[in-house]
C-alpha cells in the first residue's frame, strides 16, 4: 500500500512518497537531496516517529484512530499541535493552534485525497492518491509535509533577510 502525492504547487511544493504496511508508514517527503525522511509507527491509538534526521528534523507523536487525529509535530516548545476530525469524506480541522494556526480542510473521494491546509493565500495544496492507507494516516503525513514545507521556507527567508537579500 502506497501514499503518493504533492503537498503544495508546482514550483513551492513537496512529493510525498512512502509505503504503508499497516503499522509503519515509511517513505520520503520532497526530492532526494532537499527533502526529509518519513518514518511513522501506528500502533494502539497512538503515533510515534520521526520526519527527518537525527538533527534536521521532528518529532511526531499523539493520538491517532479512525476518526481523530491528535499530535504534536516538534517539541514541546517549538513545536505544533494537529488536530483533525474523520468525519466521512470530510477531514478538518487546525494545525499549530487556534490563533497563529491553520485550517485543515480535506476531502476524501475514492483513494484521493484533496483539499487544502492554510489559508487562500498562504495555504498549500493537497493532492494524495492513497492506495489503501489509512485517511487519518495520510492526512498526518499531509500535515508532517505541509510542515516539512513551511520550516524549510522559513530558514529560506531567514537566510535571505541575514544575508541582506
């Protein structure tokens, strides 16, 4: 079982690409170069894993089921909480708080997975052809890809602003 897809457009986004067993959901988020590892262990309710290396990376761990989706992604200061609702085809809810958060809105149709994290303006896109994974486990991905996104632009900006461009 496979989870492909894009989080994110054409040129400002990510691949995401990794294989499902029923447990562990393993694979890589963006290029082989500028990209991070995913590796994810689904097991009684709960998610543990790490997005990355030992150094360039993140933590995940939380609550995960059918229907909810509750994890924080980094640590427990600079980090960000998931919480998402499976209801039917619909997958929502916030990403890193209520007020500097984002919105989560998914939408299941057959194996894919669409919709949108952020805003109009700032959000990126989803597009995840699930191939038997789990919906709230490809949604977590989504989220660890959206945030794999979001930190590599932010260290871009900072190290254009230091460098005076």
């Amino acid at each position: 079982m496979e989870l492909n897809g894009r989080i994110g457009g054409v040129s400002m986004g990510y691949d995401l690409r990794a294989a499902w067993d029923g447990t562990h959901l393993t694979g890589r988020i963006g290029g082989r170069f500028e990209g991070k590892d995913i590796r994810l262990t689904v097991q009684g309710g709960r998610v543990t894993g790490r997005i990355g290396g030992t150094f360039e990376g993140f933590d995940a761990a939380g609550d995960l089921t059918d229907g909810r989706v509750d994890v924080r992604l980094g640590g427990r200061i600079d980090g960000d909480d998931l919480h998402l609702t499976v209801s039917g085809a619909r997958i929502e809810g916030r990403f890193s708080g209520r007020i500097d958060g984002k919105d989560v809105n998914l939408t299941l149709g057959g194996d894919q997975l669409r919709g949108r994290i952020g805003g109009v303006v700032e959000g990126k896109d989803v597009d995840l052809t699930l191939d038997g994974v789990p919906v709230a486990v490809a949604a977590l991905a989504a989220a660890c890809a959206y945030k794999t996104l979001e930190d590599q632009q932010a260290a871009a900006s900072a190290a254009n602003t230091s460098s005076g461009g």
